[in-house]
C-alpha cells in the first residue's frame, strides 16, 4: 500500500520545488510518498521499482532526477556507503546510519543530544558544523560475513 500525502505534505512539497523554481508534480508525489511509506534506505532501483506497481509510466529517469531534486530541497538525505550504490532516507532529524554488510539494510541510529554536544566539541578551533553524518558498517547477531 502507497502513502498517501496529505494536503500539508504536498503543499510543503509544492513549495520546496517551487522556491527551488520547479513544481510538484504526480510522479514526484509518488516517489516522495514511496519514500515514507518504508522507510528502509532503498535505492534508486529499488524505489523504481516500488513506483513501476503504483504508476507504471514513471520512467527510471524520471525517479534519478525526482530523488536528486528531493535531496536538493532538502525533503531527503542521500545515503552512501563506499562501493555501494547511493541510499535514499526521509528522516531529517540528527541520526546516523548502520549498514549491516551481510544483508544490506540500512538502519537509522538516533544520536543522543549529549553525543551530538561531545563531537561538536572536538572540531577545530573556529570552525562550526553544518551537520553530522556518521556511517557505522558492520554485521548484526545473525550475520555471517
């Protein structure tokens, strides 16, 4: 099942894209929506896939430059890990992110706001974050790799 936006939801997008000097449109909705309804990380591919059963005649090229244009407004964050293919989250809020290397899937991390105080901390003298990405690669209890 498809998440449906909400008025708010896609007025909020409407106005993202607009300011950006781009519009909403049905195929981003959807692509947007496919990224809240499972909120597991996917891939381009993978989300391509999800919008081919929802609105067949979205084409792969139009999810690349949907997904980019999210991230460029700001609704998403890319995702990489080294040599795998870029990953896609909706979560805005200060997290990290666990790759296990046996299955593949991607988990959020909530970082405690004391962890966050403590790595701002040891930057430069002078220098200030924009924000806080931290990969953590790994296996979980029942991995073998």
């Amino acid at each position: 099942m498809i998440h449906q936006l909400s008025l708010s939801q896609r007025n909020t997008l409407a106005q993202a894209l607009g300011q950006s000097g781009h519009h909403s449109t049905q195929a981003r909705e959807v692509v947007y929506s496919i990224l809240l309804t499972k909120r597991d990380h996917p891939t381009a591919e993978e989300v391509f896939l999800r919008v081919k059963a929802v609105a067949p005649r979205v084409s792969l090229g139009t999810v690349y430059k949907t997904l980019e244009l999210l991230v460029a407004s700001g609704f998403i964050r890319h995702v990489t890990f080294d040599r795998e293919p870029a990953r896609y989250c909706p979560n805005l809020g200060e997290h990290a992110h666990f790759h296990c290397q046996a299955t593949g899937r991607v988990y959020d991390i909530d970082l405690p706001h004391e962890l966050q105080e403590q790595l701002l901390k040891i930057l430069p003298e002078g220098y200030t974050a924009a924000n806080i990405k931290i990969n953590i690669e790994g296996n979980g209890p029942n991995s073998t790799k």
